[in-house]
C-alpha cells in the first residue's frame, strides 16, 4: 500500500504588522492584557481584503510549498482548501485557488472544520493516497480573519486574539515504509457548537442577512473564552496520547509536538499535562495571533526553518477549536 509524506511545506502571511499597542489605538485593550493573556504580541492583518484573500494568501504559500518539493502546479492532481473565512458564502476558496494556480480541471474540495481544518484535511489526503487515487495533493489552510472581527471595545475579547494568513503542504505517494503520515484522529462534539460560531449570517434565518443581526452584532464571532479553554486543555493531551497509542511510539520518541496555535496558555498547559519539556512542543503565537486553520502549517515551516526538526525525526500535530472539533496527527517527517 502506497504512503502519504509532506514533501513541501510553505507560509505565507500579509505584509502589514498590527501590534498590541497598534490595538491599544482602537479599542481599550492594552499589551499586557493580551501578552499575559495569550501570549500574543503582533498578528499579520491584510490591507486591501479585495486583494488580498484567502486564495491569494494560500496561492502564496502554495507556491511556496510546491518550490520545497520540487514540484510544478500541474505535478498537482487535487486540492483540499481548509477554511472558515472564505471570501465568499459560495463557492469555497478552493474553486479560486485553483483558478489562480492555473490548474483546471482537478477536484478540490473545500472543508471547514475550523482550527482543526488542517489536520482534517491532512487525514483525507492520507486516505486519497493510501487508496492509489492521488499521487500529489495540494493541502491549503488559509484565513482572514480581520475583516469578520469587530475591532471596536465591543468585540476586544475576540479581536486581539485572530490573525490572516496562510500555510500550505504538498503530500505525495511514496513506497517506503514507516514514514509520512503513521495516523490520523478525528473527533467533534456538537453539542458545544453554540461556545464558539458565528451565528449570521446564515440559512436558518430569512433573508439569511439582514439590519437587525448587524444591530445586535450576530454577524460577529462569539466565543465562551473559559469554556472553550477548559475543554482544549482535556482534548489536546487526550487527542495526542490517541495518536500515541495508535503507533505504539511513547513521548520520549517525539522530537516536536506543533499544536494549534490558539493561545499561549492553552499550549502550555498542554505541555505541562503531558509533562513535555518545553522546547518539545512548538510555539510561534506570538508572531501571527491565532490563524485557525493555517496556524499548523505557518508553525510547521517556522519550526523547520527554525531547525527545530529535521529528516527522520517524529512530529505530533493536535488542534482543538470550533465545532467543538479536535484532531490529531504523528508523522515522521
Ligand atoms: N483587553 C482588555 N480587557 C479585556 C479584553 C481585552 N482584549 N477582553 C476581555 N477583557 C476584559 C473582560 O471584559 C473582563 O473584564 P471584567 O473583569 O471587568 O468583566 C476581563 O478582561 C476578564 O475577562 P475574561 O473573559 O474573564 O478573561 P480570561 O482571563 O478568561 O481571558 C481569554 C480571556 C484569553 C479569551 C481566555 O478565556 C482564554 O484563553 N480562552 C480560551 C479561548 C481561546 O484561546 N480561544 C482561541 C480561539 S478557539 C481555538 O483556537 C481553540
């Protein structure tokens, strides 16, 4: 049975820089509320939304990715586009990503599982090519989240926390053994859907848009902060000792667990649950905010630039988020 391996990995996140002390300017916040907070000191937001989308900054970073694998697009037989800020209703982004690599004709399929978007998409890749009908798929995680954020006191608990960009991963066949993706887990509770969305707009409404969601400011993100917080603290550690027991590797065969970056506290209370040393599991909120379903790709090209691990070595990758979902990965890179 054929096996499926990242052979490129790539980032790519807007130019413009927005700082805590930029936010300071807007909305009552202050850095150390946020650092202290979140771990967070800058995030990347666009400038021209009408430009710079979620196709273009994933295009970006596919380019990017295909360059590390030595690959050309049409070497692409199919795509898989994760987001939940897409830059239209319909179609996805995956339609226009396509379109501006030039590659027409493929399938690609859009998901949106939230901050676990990348590794869902990971685990469908897997299964394409496990099953012989892909050779190389294109995995996109792309966001922006600045345009769909209120950036005003009001919505400050939300809006410090999210940033825009972009990371991209080719996966393709290979016939060795004991490399690339070893297991994949996927899970969701929808019981908790309501502590984390974006009620409207949306079809269970008619018209789905309207004054009244802008005037009560539905048509922003909610989020339960201490709920969601509480819930990823269990679910990480849980999700990761699954994909553990599945390979039969124990935590001291891992080289670098690359979570989800959604907020410093979070990771680090991960971390001391699994009783990891720190520099085992990777960290870079502090540049980028929480991208969602970017975060996992931007962090693992970081990390491998960084040095922090190399050819052989064993990588978990876990995320929690919207949904509520969790999910969790272990490849040997
Ligand atoms: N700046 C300044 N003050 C703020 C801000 C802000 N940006 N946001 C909220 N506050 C205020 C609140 O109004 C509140 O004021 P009050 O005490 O006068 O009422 C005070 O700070 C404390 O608010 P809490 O919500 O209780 O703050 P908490 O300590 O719980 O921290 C946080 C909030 C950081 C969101 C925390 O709940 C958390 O880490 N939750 C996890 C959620 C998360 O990280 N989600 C990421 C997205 S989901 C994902 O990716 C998994």
């Amino acid at each position: 049975m054929k096996r499926a391996r990242i052979t490129g990995i790539g980032k790519y996140v807007p130019e413009n820089v927005v700082t805590n002390f930029d936010l300071e300017k807007i909305m009552d916040t202050s850095d150390t509320w946020i650092r202290e907070r979140t771990g967070i000191a800058q995030r990347h937001w666009v400038t021209n939304p009408a430009v710079e989308t979620v196709s273009t900054l994933g295009a970006e970073a596919a380019k990017r990715a295909l360059d590390m694998a030595g690959l050309q697009p049409s070497d692409i037989d199919f795509i898989i586009f994760a987001t939940l800020s897409p830059e239209h209703f319909f179609p996805g982004g995956g339609v226009f990503l396509q379109e501006k690599l030039g590659l027409e004709g493929i399938g690609a399929l859009d998901i949106r599982n939230q901050c676990t978007g990348f590794i869902y998409g990971l685990s469908v890749a897997d299964q394409f090519i496990r099953s012989g009908m892909y050779k190389n798929i294109l995995l996109v995680g792309a966001e922006v989240h600045s345009t769909g954020i209120d950036k005003t006191t009001r919505g400050r608990d939300v809006a410090v926390l999210f940033g825009d960009g972009a990371g991209a991963a080719v996966i393709s066949a290979t016939d060795e053994k004991d490399c690339g993706i070893l297991t994949t887990h996927l899970h969701a509770d929808g019981k908790h859907a309501k502590h984390l969305w974006l009620q409207n707009p949306g079809s269970a409404q008619s018209p789905f848009v309207n004054e009244q969601m802008i005037a009560d400011n539905s048509i922003y993100p909610y989020m339960n902060g201490r709920y969601v917080f509480k819930y990823a603290v269990t679910r990480f550690p849980e999700v990761i000792m699954e994909a553990l027991q599945a390979t039969g590797y124990s935590k001291n065969d891992v080289k670098l667990v690359i979570p989800h970056q959604a907020n410093q506290r979070i990771t680090e209370a991960v971390q001391q649950k699994l009783e990891l040393p720190t520099e085992k599991v990777y960290s870079n909120i502090h540049n980028y905010g929480n991208t969602t379903a970017a975060s996992i790709p931007i962090a693992m090209t970081d990390a491998l630039q960084e040095g922090r691990f190399g050819e052989n070595d064993l990588l978990v990758l876990a995320a929690f988020g919207s949904g509520f979902t969790w999910a969790s990965a272990i490849l040997r890179w």
